[in-house]
C-alpha cells in the first residue's frame, strides 16, 4: 500500500491585516450544522459589541447567504465587494454571486484561488473577528486558508455519531499539524426533546463531544440539540441568535461566543 504524503510545509503570508482575529469553523464532514454554528457564533460574537465579518469559504455548497436572508448581489465601490451587512456583521458568500441554478465544477486549487479573492478583493475594513465558514474536508481550502491568514483559531463541529467523530479527529490532527490552535469543539445534534412530553431522546448517540473534548484536551464549548427552531430561523434568514434570543439555545451560542472570545484574548 503507498504511503500517505505528509502536509506540505506552507509558506505564510497575510491577506488581511486589518482584521484581529480569524476564526476557522470546521468540522471535515457535511451535514453536521457547521454553517449554522458560524452564522450564530457570528452574530453572538458582535453582540458583544465586537466588529465581525462572516466569510463563506464553503464554494461548492454556499449556504450562508440563506441563512442571512439575502440574495441580491453585492455592490462594488473603489474596484472592491463591498460586504453585506445583516444582523449586525458583513458577511460574503458566492451565493450571492454566483447562478444557484449552476453548480460550481471546480477543482481544488481554484476553489483556493476563490477562498483568496474573497480576502484580498473584500473591503472588509476593521474587524475584531473574521468567522470563516469553511468545507468539509482536510484538503485545498484549509491549506489555502492557514498559508493566506495569520488564523487565531478553529472550532470543530461534530455530531454525537462515530462515523462523524473519526472525521473529526481527523479534523483536528489537520489543525494541530499546520500550527493552528483548536479553540474547542461543538457537539451539534446532541438531543431531541418531545415538545409535548419533554422526553429526550439522543438520536445520535451520545458522549462524542466529551470524547472528543478530552481525546484532544480541548474545551467542549456546547451542546445544541435538535430544534426545528434552529432549522427554521436558518431557512428564514434569522438565525435563532436574532429570531429567538431567550431560548435556550441563543444563550448557548452567546456562551461559546464568550468563551471563544476569552481564549483569543488571552492569546494576544
């Protein structure tokens, strides 16, 4: 059997010097609810009155122009995008550039060459936070992005689920080996609660998060069950941080905005 190539050595350089911290949301796997975590963690993170932006690296599968409940192209100004601003960020995706009835049909390095352009042709201005709602996957994207950005951080999103959680440790392996510190990991998809008889069910299984969590020696930042409120403020533009800020859920989310706040703070 051939060996497997190690990770290239990549050169760094930084694309966006106005911008504090870069926080990659990664989880390896799809369908795990890693662009609903970026989107809320984003809008948490400017409620606590910090200047964020929200990138949507995921170029085959944009999903973040919905979730902010725009589709209008964005306007240009000095040769630059400018921004969308909603619910408190700016944000950009290539869904709201490119046909959604065409499918992107690309190989790696141009999906790279993307991730770039939407750092270097952005008129970002001053951030606090760059939350970057990455692909699944340990290829192109992930590389391109540590070699592009001084990154503060990641977080990984799992699902209770084994055949989720060995992509994860994958994940994290990738992270760790290209010098970037894992912030923590967010267990998605922990529980379903019975709206009528308060029953909770771990449709998933349970325990990935923790093993996660204590595998890698990294925090679990939360839990967020299965809530069809969740869904449903994703489909209608208002993710559940804006349509409903006292759930349970909306706290959880201003709580890993806190802590992951904390930790890069702490690192500066």
């Amino acid at each position: 059997m051939p060996s497997v190539p190690p990770i290239r050595t990549v050169e760094h350089r930084n694309l966006l010097p106005n911008v504090r911290s870069v926080i990659a949301v990664a989880s390896c796997k799809g369908g795990v609810g890693k662009s609903t975590v970026s989107a809320n963690l984003a809008v948490a993170l400017a409620g606590t009155g910090a200047a964020v932006g929200l990138l949507d690296a995921d170029i085959y599968g944009p999903s973040i122009h919905i979730m902010m409940g725009v589709n209008t192209p964005p306007p240009m100004a000095n040769g630059k995008i400018v921004p969308t601003d909603r619910h408190g960020i700016r944000f950009m995706s290539i869904g709201l550039i490119a046909n959604e009835q065409t499918p992107v049909v690309w190989r790696g390095p141009l999906v790279g060459q993307m991730i770039q352009k939407f750092m270097v042709e952005v008129a970002w201005g001053e951030l606090d936070f760059l939350v970057i709602d990455m692909p699944p996957g340990t290829g192109d994207a992930s590389l391109t992005l540590v070699q592009s950005a001084s990154v503060s951080g990641a977080i990984i999103v799992t699902t209770p689920q084994d055949v989720a959680l060995e992509d994860v440790r994958r994940g994290v392996e990738m992270f760790r080996k290209l010098n970037v510190p894992v912030l923590g990991v967010v267990e998605n998809m922990s529980y379903f609660s019975c709206p009528c008889c308060g029953e909770r069910t771990e449709v998933f299984g349970r325990g990935g998060g923790e093993d996660i969590s204590g595998r890698f020696n990294i925090p679990l930042l939360g839990r967020l069950p299965i809530n069809p409120a969740i869904r449903e403020g994703g489909d209608a533009g208002r993710p559940i941080v804006v349509s409903v800020p006292d759930s349970e859920e909306a706290e959880t989310f201003r709580r890993m905005a806190k802590g992951i706040r904390d930790q890069v703070m702490a690192k500066k």
